[in-house]
C-alpha cells in the first residue's frame, strides 16, 4: 500500500517569507484618512473655507504635478494616483486661513510640488518637507492674508455659508455680508503673543471669548482631532511612535517650568501643544519618512529640535507659530542627524 504523508499543520510556500512592503499609494491613503477628523472639525468651528481651501490646493498641485511629470517626461498615472500631491495639499490647507484668497494657495502649491519637490528629483528625494515650503513661502510673502483668520462658530456676526466662501476666497474680500475686521481675527498664539510684548498679563489676555475655558475655543478641537488621527496612524504602523513622543515630551518639559513659575508671563503646556500647528506637525509632517530622519534616535532628536525650535520662534521670533520654519531647518540636519545616529550594523563596530 502506498504511504500517504501525513497533513501538514499549516500550509506552507515558498520564499520570500517576509511580507511585502507597503506601497506608496497605500501609505499617503492613510495618511489621508486620518486627516479627515482634523479637516472635519475645522469645517465646523470655522466654516466652509478649510474644505474650499482643500479642494483648490487638490486641484493645484494635479495640475503641477502633471506638468512637471510632462516636463521630465516621466509617466503622469503612477504619480498622479499615488496619493503624494494630495497628502501635500490636505497639510498645507490646513495652515491656510479660511477665506485666504486663491492665489496664497496657488503660490503655496507651486513652490510645494514644484520647488521643493520637483526640482530635487520627485517624490523620494525631496530634502525639505513640501507643504512646509510652501507655507514658509506665504507666511513671508502674504503676511496680512495669513494673519486673518475667521472667528470660531458661536463668537463674532457668524461664519460665512458656501457661497459668500467661494466669492471671499475668489477675490479676496466678502461681499454681500459682513465686513471682513468684522467676522475676522488673529490666532490665539498672535493674541497672546502680541499682548505679552504689550506688558498684559496672561490671565488678562485669556478674558477674551475666543480663549473659552480650556485653550482656544474651535482650535482645541482641531488639535485634538490631530491627535486622533495621528493616534490612528502609529496604531496601523503608518508612522513610528519616536518622533511625536519626543516633539510632544519635549514641548511639555520645556514650557512646564516657566509657566509653574510665573503662569501669567508664560504659555500654559496645553497652550503650546493645542494651539497652532504643533499637534498636526508631530503626527503628520515630522513623520514625513523622506524629509524625516531615517534612525530611531535621530527621529527623536528631529522630533525634539522641531519642539525647541518651535517654542523659541514662538516666544522670541517675529511669527506667532513657527512650526514651518522649525521643520524646515531641522530638516536641512537630516542627512547629519542620520550619520551619526546610524544603528551599529551586527559584527562591526560603531
């Protein structure tokens, strides 16, 4: 009789045994996903503007990304439906001011998908964070444009509908509604910012509506959401857990002592973590695998010099958030951060 082998436990196949690589498209989708809860808050303390401010920068960086594909003659689909523009253009919208006039979106988007992107290689070789450079471009060339920022649902004459958002954002202006000093307002970061260089106390600055009982009515939420979606992503493994933490833990132990010692003269932690772009920086744009550092130890040196760097800007510099320049120069010390932070290679020494 012929001998039967005995059923295997497990089925079995032949090599490789290590599970594929992610793909790219994959990667940025999640990373889109995630940013849903953030743009969603945003759409409901501020209004319609976030989600016209996101469909245009879409919009513009397919268009560039398509020409610069053309220009080097590069095939357009595989870089178009990868996800990489639209991951750009969902961060760097969400800098944006709500009713920011198009063409700050524009000039924003063509040096993100042009400059810093294209003309060093395309997506892999980018040396600068993209949406980074572009919002560093129009802080500096569009400084009025970008400190106007609406005020949240429930303060001022009321947030804007779809229409009168689409014409603000088209020429710059609001027509047929309030006037724009009317509806609009400074950041919680610029007001703090610019009632401590007028000697105010902070206690006194914080009677102001928009502060409300926590941090910054609306922008609290914002951050939050972030934080979800940022949660979210470590969790699928999109992203490592060692910059955010050590952005995050280094803003706390920085801003933590300064503020127990004279808490009117200096921001509240959650001031600092909850305010501004800090939060959408530590899980969405220092996790950036190509600008980013390569090394689990120079992950957290990036994520912590992007935290120094950000509270010293906020305190001393001429900007109330200074998350975009922050990044951008510690992202000029990647290629040394990694040299020296390169993990021992197993039989040699360091």
């Amino acid at each position: 009789m012929e001998h039967q082998p005995a059923a295997m436990p497990f089925a079995r196949a032949g090599a490789p045994h290590l599970p594929p690589r992610r793909r790219v498209s994959d990667l940025m989708f999640r990373v889109i996903w995630a940013l849903l809860p953030a743009i969603a808050a945003h759409a409901w303390f501020f209004g319609w503007g976030i989600v016209v401010q996101v469909v245009l920068a879409c919009l513009f960086g397919l268009i560039l990304e398509w020409v610069m594909l053309r220009l080097r003659a590069r095939p357009a689909q595989p870089f178009l439906s990868d996800g990489s523009v639209l991951t750009t253009a969902l961060l760097f919208a969400l800098c944006l001011p709500p009713l920011a006039p198009w063409w700050v979106n524009a000039t924003g988007m063509l040096f993100a998908v042009v400059v810093a992107k294209h003309l060093y290689g395309g997506l892999g070789f980018n040396l600068f964070n993209p949406a980074m450079v572009g919002l560093a471009v129009v802080i500096i060339t569009f400084p009025i444009e970008l400190s106007q920022w609406l005020a949240p649902r429930g303060l001022g004459e009321g947030l804007p509908g779809l229409i009168e958002t689409v014409r603000a954002i088209a020429t710059g202006h609001v027509s047929n509604g309030p006037a724009w000093d009317a509806i609009s307002a400074a950041t919680p970061l610029d007001q703090l910012r610019t009632g401590l260089q007028s000697q105010f106390l902070v206690s006194e600055i914080r009677a102001d509506p928009v502060f409300g009982a926590l941090v910054a009515r609306g922008w609290e939420w914002v951050a939050l959401a972030s934080l979800a979606g940022g949660l979210w992503l470590a969790w699928q493994r999109v992203i490592s857990w060692h910059a955010p933490t050590a952005l995050l833990v280094t803003t706390l132990i920085i801003s933590t002592p300064p503020w127990l010692l004279a808490p009117d003269l200096h921001y509240s932690p959650l001031q600092q973590l909850l305010s501004g772009g800090l939060m959408l920086a530590a899980f969405f744009i220092i996790t950036d695998p190509v600008s980013g550092s390569a090394t689990p130890r120079g992950k957290i040196i990036f994520g912590a010099g992007v935290a120094l760097i950000t509270l010293a800007i906020r305190r001393y510099g001429g900007f109330p958030d200074g998350v975009a320049f922050a990044v951008l120069l510690m992202n000029m010390l990647v290629p040394l951060i990694d040299r020296y932070t390169r993990p021992r290679v197993y039989g040699h020494p360091r």
